[in-house]
C-alpha cells in the first residue's frame, strides 16, 4: 500500500513498511539527540537543582520577587510578598538522589532538544503535504518550538511558584509539619512545566484538526462559552490557589491561546477554499 512520498524522491510513493523504517529513524535520532543532550546536562547538578528546580522554593525566587514589587507599586503593603515557604526537603531511600538526578537530566535533555525533535517529526510529515500546503506550513517547526519553550517557561515562572507555596505552606494543623520527599518535589515542578508547555500547543493541535475536517472557526466561535467554562475549569485544576488572582493569571493566557487558534483555524479553511 503506497502511503507517503519518499524526502529524496518526492515523486515516488514509500510502502507501509518503509513509511514504518523512516518513522523509527526520525524517532532514533530524536531520542540519540535527546539522550546526547542529558548526558551533558547531567554534569550541570548544580546548575539544575539549585538554579532552576530548587528556585521556586525560595523567597527570593523572580515570581516571588516581581510579586512583591507588585504589592508595593499597588499600595497593598506586603500582601502580595512571599517571606518564607516553611518545609523541608528529604530524601527518603538510598537511591533517590541519584535516580532524581538522571530523570532531572533526561527532563532538561527533552526540553533542550525539543526543537529538534519537532524538526525530525516535521521531516517525517513534509513528504506527504503538496506544495500548497508546505508553502502555508513553513515555520511550522519554530511555531511548534516557540509555543511549548513559551509554555515550559510559563508553568515555570507562574504555576509552579504558585504551587510551591500554596502546597508547600498548607497546614491542616500546627501540630503536623511539612517535610517533602525530593521525588514528590520534583515530580510537581517537572510535571506542571511540561503540562504546560504541551497546553500552549493548541494553537497547532487547532491547525491540523482544521486541515482535516474536524473542526471549523465557526464552532470554535459558536462554543466559546463553553471554552470559557473549560479554561477556567483546567485553570483551577492545574493551580491549587482558590483566589481570583491566580486563576486570571493562567486563564487569561489560555484564552489568548484559544482565540489564537480560532485565527489559525480561519486561516487553515481560507486555505483551503483557494
């Protein structure tokens, strides 16, 4: 069965089988490349825990800080100042340092080489568009980079910060004390960077959901109070905070994001009736 075109003979067509051989090689070189880039950034301990992962446990973190200065420049006082974040951080078996350490380094690899490998699943997917389509589709590989590194950097600088602190400080009483494991620790800020940074790929998912048929700006348009309903409720979700402030601070960027993509989508379906 003749599926794609072949990268170095776009005018002939690849079998299933050898549609599968291109797609393990994409994802080989992905994952060399991925593998590659934490190996190197395993030597960075310092660099990674203390500098980045570690960060948003102190006051004196860039969130807490801008925060801070807010308050001031608002006439709030100090309401909005983060002076302490009262637990400790254990480690409880013999191995976890150090299995946290490569998962730390293989996480960083996959965002470090991210755009790289949203290049290899592009080379892997160009061969089937005409020209039409490549001609609409060209950056697609900065796009898809440039909204999940803006992603990863708002989960960074704006959930997780607001995570730390809200779970961090919860007390049900005084009598019981916050002491976290470092897994549960950096399991909480890997995770909600890279939710994140997946989330702000909407604008692309909207694009090929378009292309096919699936959906239309005007059903975007016509739900999209229901989408408002949806983005609050994900907001809510990802950020433990109960306040208005903080369930603004990451819904309105998630609404920017869908307003975006009804745009994408227009665009895809001005495209297509050419």
């Amino acid at each position: 069965m003749a599926l794609f075109k072949s990268s170095k003979n776009p005018t002939a067509e690849m079998s299933f089988l050898s549609h599968l051989e291109a797609l393990r090689w994409h994802l080989v070189r992905s994952v060399a490349v991925v593998m590659i880039l934490a190996t190197v950034l395993f030597f960075f301990k310092e660099f990674l825990f203390d500098d980045v992962l570690l960060a948003p446990k102190s006051p004196q973190f860039l969130t807490y800080r801008v925060l801070c200065d807010l308050s001031a420049r608002l006439h709030m006082g100090e309401n909005l100042c983060i002076k302490t974040i009262p637990f400790t951080l254990i480690s409880t078996e013999i191995s976890a340092q150090f299995t946290t350490h490569m998962w730390v380094a293989f996480i960083a690899g996959l965002v470090v080489g991210f755009p790289y490998v949203a290049w290899e699943i592009w080379r892997f997917i160009k061969p089937a568009l005409n020209d039409t389509e490549k001609k609409y589709a060209r950056g697609m590989v900065f796009y898809i980079s440039f909204l999940f590194l803006t992603g990863v950097l708002f989960g960074y600088y704006i959930i997780t910060p607001m995570t730390v602190n809200f779970l961090g400080s919860y007390q049900v009483s005084a009598e019981v004390t916050n002491t976290i494991t470092l897994d549960s620790f950096i399991s909480t800020v890997t995770t909600m960077t890279l939710i994140t940074g997946i989330i702000f790929e909407l604008p692309v998912v909207v694009y090929f959901l378009t292309k096919i048929g699936i959906i239309t700006p005007v059903f975007m348009r016509t739900y999209r109070r229901h989408a408002v309903v949806i983005i609050l409720i994900l907001a809510a979700v990802i950020t433990p905070t109960s306040d208005a402030t903080t369930l603004m601070l990451v819904s309105i960027p998630l609404y920017i994001l869908y307003e975006i993509s009804i745009f994408v989508s227009n665009h895809v379906m001005k495209e297509k009736s050419l």
